[in-house]
C-alpha cells in the first residue's frame, strides 16, 4: 500500500482566508493519522474529501492553540456522525484535562471511548505500534513541552518468484505466507531450498517526520536520519534568526540545515509567519542547502515513495 500525506494546513498562529493553522492527514498502511489539529481542521478534512470514520489515532505536537483548537469540535462532531469506535488522542500531559474540561462545560456527551496517551518524556519513545506500523516520539524545542513524530513502516514481506516457485509441485499456496516472511522450504527428500531463490527482495519501507514547533536542533537529526520525507517548521528567513530563537521557532535555512546533515529524501517546510505574503521566498532560502526542498500546498494528496 502507498503513504499519502495531505496537509490541511501549514500557517502560524492566526488562520487566514487562504490557509489555515498545522494540521495533517496521513495515510500508511491502510491506518489513517491525524497529526495536530489547528482551528478549521474539521473543515479542511472535508474539503479534502477524508473519511472522519477512519481516523482512530490523533497525534498532538502540543498545546498552543494553532495546533489543538480545532480538537474539542473535532471530536464533538465524531458523536454527531455515530462514531462508536474509540479514539486514541496522543499529546502532552495536559490534554485530557483541556479537552474534559471543555467536554464538562459545554455538556458535550460521547458515545465512544476516549483513550489519552500523554506524554511527558524528554527522550524518544516509542508510542504507537501494530504489526505494520510504528511511531516515534520527536523531542523538539519550543517554548513549552513539544513532540514531533516519526511515522515509519516495519519492513514488509518478500516478494514470491512464481517463476522459481513453479518448478517445485510440493510448493503449495500454504506455504507462501512462510516463504513471504523469509523462511526456507524443505523438500520431502530433505533438501532445502533457500528462501532468496524462491522469493524477491521486499519494498522498501517509507517513513515520515513531522517537526514543528521546534528551535534548531541538532539533535534530532539521529532520529529522522534518511527519513523520505521531512516536514519542518520554517516560521521566518534567517535575517530574523534572533526572533526565531526568542519565540521557539526554526528559519528555513535552519531547516535546510537538519535535511542536509540527516540525509533526508524530500524536504517540506511549513508554518510559516503572517508577515510574508510571497512564500517562495522560504525555498529561495532553503534551496541553496538542501535543493529538494518543496512549500506544502494545502489539501494536495502527496504520495511518500522511496
């Protein structure tokens, strides 16, 4: 299965008439991601055509309101919609009390499960896994406790070669899922057939880092190192370094900088101040470090390949 990302929204702050605050949609492995939830989220995901029902994971980088505030009517519109399945909210220790709180206030009443993942640690941690895909935390620096998250595919199973396979009678279908998993077959005489014979190498598995809002910082780069894709926040030029550090945020030659030394496949910056109107500007910048850097284009599908 393909990895699409479609990015709801990519602004700082303020929601503009054209662009709305962080948020992502991410599809991997047939499992389908939120990842932070800014004002007009809901919206967004509708304009972009994404079934409400198939999103089971939130995943929250922290408690600004540009990157939560469109969760409380997120999830009252999940009860609206007969959702009964639960809903796996993963961010900073606080969420569940900002979110019940709203919920006990405005009488706002779930049919569903609500399950919190809070967070707190300061080092990466593995925080989501099943059989095909797993997700790391992302420590960042801001202003407040901040995560950013690194989605990647466990490796998947080898490809069958029928035209070796074929020769072999006592090869059944029963044994593909075996072979696909990379194990041997012995013939009733005993002799073994080596698993690289009768199968092909898998596809390469495809990962995906998401960090905003975040300082420079080098050490991030172990954790999204070769990374095919890389979103990274980039809120001003660097003529404004200083105000980026003094507000938490990264300018996008800072954030060239991380792609280049993590050898990352595809840079994509985001998040970025209301006082630019021409946004080509952030890739004039980043490009004369990391060429294959790319402005993010609201409610565009992008498919994550290899």
């Amino acid at each position: 299965m393909s990895t699409y990302l479609t990015i709801l929204g990519f602004n700082s702050a303020i929601p503009t008439v054209n662009s709305s605050p962080t948020a992502q949609f991410l599809e991997m492995e047939e499992r389908h991601f939120l990842i932070d939830c800014g004002e007009g989220t809901q919206v967004q995901l509708r304009k972009a055509k994404a079934r409400f029902s198939k999103i089971n994971h939130i995943f929250i980088s922290h408690l600004h309101g540009d990157h939560c505030f469109g969760l409380p009517g997120l999830v009252a519109s999940f009860r609206l919609l007969g959702r009964e399945m639960p809903l796996h909210i993963y961010g900073p220790k606080g969420i569940r009390e900002m979110l019940e709180t709203i919920f006990r206030i405005t009488e706002t009443h779930r049919g569903f499960e609500i399950v919190y993942h809070e967070l707190k640690s300061k080092s990466p941690e593995k925080i989501f896994e099943d059989n095909k895909v797993e997700v790391f935390t992302i420590p960042l620096d801001h202003r407040i406790y901040c995560n950013g998250y690194l989605f990647r595919e466990k490796p998947k199973e080898r490809h069958l070669n029928m035209a070796e396979i074929s020769k072999y009678p006592e090869i059944e279908t029963c044994d593909y899922h075996n072979l696909k998993l990379g194990k041997d077959f012995v013939l009733s005489d005993g002799y073994v057939l080596k698993n690289e014979v009768l199968t092909m190498p898998p596809s390469k598995s495809v990962s995906y880092a998401f960090c905003s809002d975040t300082r420079y910082s080098e050490q991030i780069i172990s954790m999204i190192e070769n990374v095919d894709v890389l979103y990274h926040e980039s809120t001003f030029l660097h003529e404004l370094k200083e105000m980026a550090d003094y507000t938490g945020h990264s300018t996008a030659l800072e954030a060239a900088r991380i792609a280049r030394k993590a050898n990352v496949g595809k840079l994509i910056l985001g998040h970025f101040s209301n006082r630019y109107g021409d946004l080509s500007v952030f890739t004039d910048e980043a490009r004369e470090v990391f060429p294959n850097t790319f402005l993010p284009k609201a409610l565009e599908s992008v498919k994550i390949s290899v």
